[in-house]
C-alpha cells in the first residue's frame, strides 16, 4: 500500500538554553558572552510554545513525520521541543549531534518512530560530516532512516551552511566549501549503498537556489531531467518554482529564499519507489507568524529585543514524499 509522508525544515532562530546552564562548556559560553544574558527558563519555555504551536498546525494538525531543525544549542532544548509536541500523539524521536560550532547551535531530526527507524548500529547509520573552514562551524548530518511501511532506506541530510554575516561576497567561500562537501557525501553514499539510493538534502542554505554555492558545488539544478540524465551526482532544487512568486524564508532587504529542499535522481525516475508529490514543496507561514509586508515575526533573544508573540525569523518550509 503506498505511503506518504510530511517532511519539514525550520531554522528554529536561537533555540537556546537558559543563561548560566550547566550544559554549556566554557568556549560556547565565552563567545556567546553578554548575549545570552537574560534567557531565562520562562524565557526559553515561551520559545519552545510559540514553536510548538506552529509545528502542531503543520500537516492539518497532525504535525510533521520527519522535520529537521538547526539554531539549537543542544539535545536539552530539542527534547523540550518534543515534550511540547505531545498532544500530538506521536511517537517523535531525536537525531542530534553536537557539532564544533563556535556558538554551539547544531542540526538535528525529529521523527515518528512509528513511520521511520534508523538501523542499528547508529555508527553505520549515522554521520557528521565536517565542513573545512579556518573557524568551527556546523556539520552536515546524514542519516540512514528505514520506513516502517516497506522497509526501504532513505538518506536525508540536514544543513546549516555558513552565514553570510561580514558581506555575503566575503563569505562565498565558506558557502562553496559547504556545497562541495554536501556534493561529495552524496556521491560517496551513492557509491557504498548502490546507485538507486534515495537522497534529500534540507536546510539553511544561507544561499539562493541560483547561487553558485548550490548550483556550481553542491550540484543542484533547476530541470529534472538534467538531473536523472546527468552522469554527475546531481540535485534536483525543489524551490525553483517558488522563486517568481517573490516571497522568502527569511527577509533582509526584501526576501530571501534561503531553505530548500534537493532531491537526487531516485526521487524522479519513473520507477522510483520514492516520488516528491507534484507542487508540494512550499513555505509554511501561518497568518500568526506573519508581519504586515508577510516577513516572519522573529522572537529575538541572544543580544536582540524579545518580542514573546514571535516564533521565528525563518519561515519552516514543507515537501510530501510518497512510497510505492
């Protein structure tokens, strides 16, 4: 019987821990400094409602099968986020990986464990990837999930390139060396676990669809048929269509559509037991999350003003995936 599920990325914008917490090594609460000073748990636990009670509206209120989320600062916060979600019903597990990033925020799954599992042991199924550069940054998480329905695997890799903080042309490099290392994991994958492996990679790009870091280095395209043709491991870039319609995730200067989600080639052949439902990729922006100009209502917080009715200053973005 085929199956369907609901896949969402949200930068969740901060989601740290408390100011003073024990959890924090010394080098994260050194360079974070006087910013996090006045986060406090009443603080931290308004954040994780106002998160909360977006991503339970999400998929007509059954919340997502598979969501990966970057900003937050450690496994604590992610399981505050998923005890939140429990009117739910589901059965979410965590992914995470504590990653050598200078202010300690990472990437990370939450899953139904009813729909999914990861194999064990977690050391074959389970990889962070590390993205060179002269300063730490966050890695690239892999991970093999098994479906529940048909017992196949799906790969997923969650990103969260480098900003574009000093000048977006004064940061390329790093966003290139992200989009090379995300480019050479999928061909490796697809050399160990066999050429027919399905592949999505999520994230913050911190980069456009069109810019050279995703088209050039992490091999994504515009037309699928460049990429189930190509002999080279490419991308489909799901937000293509989105583009023309002048809308973001995230607004600086007008909006920027900086989350996406790419397919490889076994999403898109006519024999592919995993398809992307046609039109399904979007942005989610509840009428709750949204300013007057429809830019996302930040809720602040690390040295910035809190504003407690906010969520976020990314919007989440969603894609169906469907399971012959």
């Amino acid at each position: 019987m085929p199956a369907q599920y609901h896949f969402v990325f949200w930068n969740l914008e901060n989601l740290f821990d408390i100011e003073g917490s024990p959890r924090r090594g010394e080098k994260v609460a050194r360079v974070l400094g006087e910013s996090i000073k006045g986060w406090t748990q009443a603080l931290l636990e308004k954040k994780v409602s106002q998160l909360s009670s977006i991503i339970r509206k999400m998929n007509n209120a059954r919340g997502p099968d598979l969501m990966g989320i970057c900003e937050a600062e450690n496994l604590f916060v992610i399981d505050l986020l998923v005890k939140s979600l429990a009117p739910l019903g589901r059965a979410y597990k965590i992914i995470h990986h504590d990653s050598p990033d200078k202010r300690g925020i990472d990437v990370a799954f939450i899953y139904d464990s009813n729909l999914f599992e990861v194999p064990l042991p977690l050391t074959d199924n389970v990889f962070s990837h590390f993205v060179l550069r002269r300063t730490a940054t966050r890695d690239i998480l892999q991970v093999t999930f098994k479906t529940k329905a048909h017992a196949r695997e799906l790969i997923v890799m969650g990103n969260h390139w480098p900003s574009r903080s000093g000048g977006e042309a004064e940061s390329d490099a790093y966003r290139a060396m992200a989009g090379e290392t995300l480019a050479y994991f999928h061909q490796r994958t697809m050399e160990i676990k066999g050429d027919k492996t399905p592949v999505i990679a999520m994230g913050d790009f911190n980069d456009e669809p069109f810019n050279a870091s995703l088209v050039d280095y992490a091999l994504s395209q515009r037309v699928a048929s460049l990429v189930t043709g190509g002999r080279n491991p490419y991308f489909l870039n799901l937000m293509w269509p989105i583009l023309g319609q002048r809308v973001g995730t995230l607004y600086f200067d007008g909006p920027n559509l900086l989350d996406q989600f790419l397919v490889n080639k076994n999403f898109l052949k006519p024999d592919s037991v995993f398809k992307v439902k046609p039109d399904s990729a979007n942005i989610i922006h509840f009428p709750e999350m949204m300013k007057k100009d429809g830019s996302p209502i930040p809720f602040g917080g690390m040295g910035k003003p809190v504003n407690q009715n906010g969520f976020s200053d990314h919007f989440p973005v969603e894609v169906i995936l469907t399971e012959d």
